[in-house]
C-alpha cells in the first residue's frame, strides 16, 4: 500500500474509518491490516474521529501509521455524520467506508477493487466474518495471524448490515452520503445500500474466496438496545425511516460543494438584461450548497454580459454564442453543464429558495426527473394565479399534449443529452421534449409544489411569438398521439380530470411566495442574529445594527427580539446565504413597506428587545452588565451568583459539577459587530462550595449576594485569593 502526501490528487481508493472511543488498538490493528491488503495501490487512509475522549492518542496512531486524522466534536455517536465529513475530503476514485473492528486478509482489497473496475456500474459489499470471544486478544496482537485459524473458527456475519461498502466516489457523493437522520446505530449502511441500487448500480458481494473481511469480537447492537432503551429508539427510528423513505438524495442542506456540482442550473437568454439578475440571484440562494449557475447569451446586444460579470460568485459561469435560437442555446447549456442535474431556469423567472432541496428530495431512483407548478405574476403588480398541471406521464400528456411548465424541471443531464432541443422550432421547444422524452420511456415525478415564479411580462414568448408557441405544440402533439390505439386514447380521455395535480392547499401556499417576488414588487424582512460576521457580508447596515446585541442561551435559544432588517434587496439575500449566516425571511408589513431598496432597522418590538444604543463595543458591554443584573434580581436572601467568562468566546467550557444545593449553570453568548463575549452564571445557597469549585475556571469575573454584609470578610478573603470583585 503507497500512502500518498496530503497534496496529492487522485489516489486509487480512499479508505474510511469512522472512530469514537472504540479502543485505539482496535484502530491500529485496523490500519496496520491495509498494507498488505492493498499492494501496489495508493491508498488514502482517514480516520473519522467524531469526538473521541482522547483524541491526542488518536491523532498519534494515526500520524505513526501514515493515516489523516479527521476531527470532528460532537457529544454523541452518528456514523453517517463521521463518513460523511470523511466523504467530503476524500480523494480516492473508489471509496472504502471501513470499520474499526475490522481485519483485512493480504491482497482482498486490491482483489475488491479489481472486480468493482472490471464491472464499472455497480457496487461492493463485503461478507464480513465474525471472529470468536477467545480470539480477540490474539487478533489485535498478533500481525501475521494464522489465517486457516480463523477461516475454521469464525462464522457468517449477517447480511441485515451492509456497512462495508466500495463504491465510486462520485456515486456516494451525487446521492448525498449516508443519512444524516439515522444517528447511533443501525439502518444507515441498508439505507445506503438501496439508494444506491437506485441509481443504477448493481449490488456485487465479495469476501468468499480468499478475500475475507474477519470482525473482532464485541457487544452485539441487539444486545446494547435491550439495556439501553435510547439504542432501541435509535434503531427504531432508523429501521422506520428504512422502510418508509424511498428517496434517493439525502442531507441536501447540508451538502457542501463538491468536486463537481450536483445540479447545473443553466439559463438561457438574450437581451433581458433587466430581469436576468434577479433570476441568477434565486439560483445562488438555494439550499441545495452544490450547485453551478450556467448562463447561455444567444447573441445579446445589450449589457447581459456586464450584468452576468458583477455578480461575484464563482458558481456563476457565463458562456456567450452568436445568436442561434433559444433551443441552440439550451443544447449549449447541455453540453456545456457539468452537473448530474440540470435545473431548467428561464432568465425572468425565480425559484423559491428550496425548490432544489424540493425536487431532489423527490426523485426516487426511477425517475429520471422531477417536475414541480408554477405560480403566475404579473411584473407590473404582482398579482398571482396558477394552472394545474397534468401528471407528467404517458397517459397524463395524450389528451391535450400538455406537460409541466418548463422553468419547473429537473432532469438527469443524460436525458437531455439523449432527448435534445429541436433547433428547427423557435418555441414550444419544452413540450416538444417532454413528449419525446415520455415516447422513449423516460419517467417523471410531480413534487405537487410550487417551485418558480413565472414572471407575466410584455416582452415574453407568450407575448411575442404566441402562435408559433401554438403550433409547434400542437405538431408536437398530433406526433405524440400517432400510434395509439383508439382505447387507450378513450380511457386517457376519460380520466384525465384524475390526472390533474393541483398544489397543496393553494390558498394557505401562495402567501409563503411572495418573499420571493421581484424586489420591485415587495418588501422583505430578514430576522437575523447581529454578529461580527454582518461585516463580511458588504451590507449597508445602518449604525445602529452594528451595535446591536444578540442574545443567545446556551441551549441556542433568542432571548430577546432578533435583528429585523427591512427592504433586503436579492443579492443581499444570495450574499447572506454564501456567507452562511442563519436568517429568516418574511414579507415585511404594510407600515414598513415604504422602502423598496436598501436596508433599514426596524424599531423594538416588545420588552425583550435588547437597547442597543451607542458603539458597538460599549453597547456589548452593557448589554452584559443588564444580564447579569436580570440574574442578580432573581437571587434569594440565602443565594449567591458567580459570574464568569472563557478567554476565548469559541471555546468548549466544562460547566462544573455541583452538589444539589446549587441550581443548574446557565451561560449566554452576546454579539454584535464588536465581536462576541460568553458569560456564565451560576447561583448558589452554598458560597464555600460555589467558589471552591468554580475557582478552577478561568475567567471568574464577579460574584454577588444579596445579604453580603452579614458575612463580609468572608467574601473579601476568598475574593483577593481569587482574584475577583465581589
């Protein structure tokens, strides 16, 4: 096995090995065993260290054997969590997700990795073979175990998990991992499993002929759930989650960029330089992280070039053609794109900000995309309407030739490399796609959502070019309907009215759109927490929300109102988004809505509003003098408050145990644009004790008590040891 450097590219197969707290001779004897399992292969080797007790061991093993150390904290244990982060860093054409308790046999995984190159569409999972109790010590000990020993003596582990899986990269990478939902134990790997198989590949065991995997021994997971009643719910959980969602892309949000974005959302346009903005900006603010902005200029004479250019953002990607027809450039788009999806945008419309999250989520590994409703708006003064849409099947389009709205696909970039645009029409070039597309067997799912705002204008195709729309859809049709025998024609007639998908409760939906409206047509509000991380983002915040105190518990709780921020324009939104900084967007009401552009603080909205005037730095200050305050008026006549600060804000600080005459600490982070400050607060009727023990925390600044002079010496003595103010 050749450890590769740490700036190397491509490597062979990268190997994961997810860790917490499971016994570091485990983890040698684990990456010890790859050498002579892999020979000859570069192997990059990461250890997924998800908040281990020691991890300065750990980080040693791994150093020692060549192996990267990927930390992680956390309090509890989530496998799908720990390859995934290993997932995103990885820099093999094959992933291994291993185990720590695993023993490889000489030459089985270059055997594995030979037969998964040999039949590129498909999968690996191993037959793992579980070692006896009295063979444990032997196994991690011993670095050329007698292999016949543990052929006779070990027995088949069963297949329910499949949590050794070899697979392309790229594969594991497009369905998003393992799901994040399914934390502890059990579920993840069969879950993986069968999305996987889901998008085509074909499921190969190994470990029968020489090639075996042998698992050390240890408690059985059936064993731990039936003591610990939260294992059972965990594996519960997951096993329902197995069973009932038949998704194939999980963790969308959560996502990061890759190698190679997950969907292309490709635009074409000429000459709508006025719209085209807005449009590329409802791109960049998806949730969906992994993403490319595509934009094909067929041939524009005015300034959609500039306009495409100051949007700063590297996922942005602007191709210009001579002036060739809309479907030439949509076919540009194809070739052009280099997302698994292609994400249909036209450059005057606007996608809701989960309309990616939306529709991958729906796709079931059968389908080869997904559609989703359009809400209709007039440009001039927003008003909104809809059409049903038929289901986006073979007996759904034959009635009237109608198919979902174009700005609302979603489709796997292979099918319209298959099924391209006619260049020979100028419009109606969609419809004539789906029904090519539904002819040649490809399926359609409808996620029964509004996704896109169409914008309703003058200068669009309906407007413009409105009879050869006509017709080119009804060519499309006539063709569609040709071969179909007059009863199937009759029965898809009959019930076309059951085809119909109409979005869910309509009425309750259309509000939640108008956010996402043009920023002519409406003024937003954005809830957010200031923090010094508002002046990365290069917003016009007014003095005032620099100065303002956000107020966080420790169990991330608002005390207190949020920042409001109102008239936020759609590249403050994209900017806020890129910059990761949590927010919630609202339409703002009419008294506010007087400001279209630009950003202004609204006043306090309630007693708990934090008073913010002045600097920022004194405002921090005295928003933590008015907290510790608020704790001193709660103090009973027998209580005492000790008050202190980590160094560093960011640090992890252990609250100390007390004994049952203290109440439970509680600590509070403040921020504005001067930075953050961490307070802690701990109430006592026990001041000897209180202060013995949180002595040993640094940063002890101030300690309070209602009934101070009946023991003041006492507390001056223990305040000058100490060091505090009392």
């Amino acid at each position: 096995m050749n450890i590769p450097t740490k700036d190397a590219d491509l490597v062979d197969v990268t190997v994961i090995i997810p860790f917490r707290n499971r016994g570091v001779s485990r983890l040698r004897r684990a990456i010890e065993s790859l050498a002579a399992a892999a020979p000859g292969l570069s192997v990059q080797v990461i250890v997924s260290d998800l908040g281990s007790d020691d991890p300065g061991t750990v980080r040693s093993v791994c150093e020692r054997s060549g192996a990267e150390w990927l930390r992680l904290e956390s309090d509890h244990w989530n496998k799908s969590v720990c390859i995934n982060r290993a997932l995103a860093v990885s820099r093999g054409e094959y992933v291994q997700v291993h185990d720590v308790d695993m023993i490889w046999t000489p030459g089985s995984l270059a055997a594995h990795l030979d037969q998964i190159k040999a039949h590129p569409k498909s999968f690996i999972n191993s037959q793992v073979w579980d070692l006896p109790e009295d063979l444990t010590e032997y196994a991690l000990t011993t670095a050329e175990p007698d292999w016949a020993l543990f052929r006779e003596k070990s027995v088949s582990h069963s297949r329910w998990g499949h949590g050794l899986v070899l697979a392309p990269r790229s594969a594991l990478l497009r369905i998003g991992g393992l799901d994040e939902r399914m934390h502890t134990y059990g579920g993840e790997d069969l879950d993986l499993t069968k999305r996987l198989k889901r998008t085509g590949l074909r499921q190969e065991w190994v470990g029968h002929r020489g090639d075996e995997l042998f698992h050390i021994w240890h408690d059985r997971i059936p064993s731990m759930a039936a003591k610990d009643s939260r294992v059972a719910a965990a594996i519960k959980k997951n096993r329902d989650l197995y069973y009932s969602d038949d998704s194939v892309i999980r963790n969308v949000p959560t996502s990061g960029q890759t190698d190679e974005p997950l969907v292309s959302v490709v635009i074409a346009t000429r000459n709508r330089s006025a719209y085209l903005a807005e449009s590329i900006y409802s791109a960049l603010y998806q949730t969906v992280r992994s993403l490319e902005v595509l934009v094909i200029d067929d041939g524009s004479t005015d300034d959609t070039e500039a306009v495409v250019r100051q949007i700063e953002d590297p996922r942005v990607r602007y191709v210009h053609q001579d002036a060739t027809g809309v479907a030439a450039a949509r076919n540009r788009g194809t070739k052009e794109a280099r997302g698994f999806y292609i994400a249909v945008l036209d450059d005057d419309d606007l996608m809701r900000p989960d309309r990616l999250e939306i529709q991958l989520g729906c796709l079931d590994g059968a389908a080869q995309g997904c559609v989703g409703n359009l809400l209709h708006f007039y440009d001039s003064d927003g008003q909104m309407y809809y059409f049903s849409d038929a289901r986006p099947t073979t007996a759904g389009a034959l009635p009237t030739g109608g198919f979902a709205g174009h700005p609302g696909w979603l489709v796997e970039k292979s099918l319209l490399e298959q099924i391209p645009y006619d260049e020979s029409l100028s419009s109606a070039i969609d419809n004539n796609v789906a029904l090519r597309a539904l002819r040649s067997g490809f399926r359609f799912r409808h996620c029964n959502q509004f996704v896109t705002l169409r914008r309703i204008h003058e200068k669009q195709v309906t407007m413009v070019d409105g009879q050869q729309q006509k017709l080119g859809a009804r060519l499309t049709h006539v063709w569609f309907q040709g071969g179909v025998d007059p009863q199937t024609m009759k029965h898809a007639q009959n019930n076309y009215s059951k085809t119909t998908e109409r979005p869910v409760d309509a009425v309750k939906t259309t509000p939640t759109m108008r956010p996402w409206l043009p920023d002519h047509l409406v003024t937003r509000t954005v809830q957010l927490r200031p923090s010094d991380m508002l002046k990365t983002i290069d917003l016009p915040l007014p003095h005032r929300a620099g100065s303002a105190v956000s107020i966080i518990s420790g169990t991330g709780e608002q005390v207190g109102s949020p920042l409001q921020v109102s008239g936020v324009t759609w590249p403050q939104l994209a900017a806020l988004r890129r910059k990761n900084v949590p927010h919630h967007v609202i339409e703002s009401d009419e008294e506010s809505s007087g400001i279209k552009r630009g950003l202004t603080v609204l006043p306090p909205t309630g007693e708990d509003e934090v008073e913010t005037g002045g600097e920022p730095l004194v405002a921090l200050s005295d928003a933590v003098e008015n907290l510790i305050q608020a704790e001193r008026d709660k103090l009973q006549p027998d209580e005492f408050l000790v008050c202190w600060e980590p160094a560093d804000p960011q640090d992890v600080v252990d609250e100390p145990e007390l004994s049952s005459s203290h109440r439970p600490a509680v600590s509070f982070s403040l921020s504005n644009s001067a930075g953050t400050r961490r307070i802690i607060l701990q109430r006592s009727a026990d001041f000897a004790d209180l202060v013995e023990t949180v002595g040993r925390a640094s940063g002890l600044i101030k300690a309070y008590s209602p009934t101070a002079k009946l023991h003041l010496p006492y507390i001056h003595r223990k305040a000058i040891e100490m060091g505090l103010t009392a």
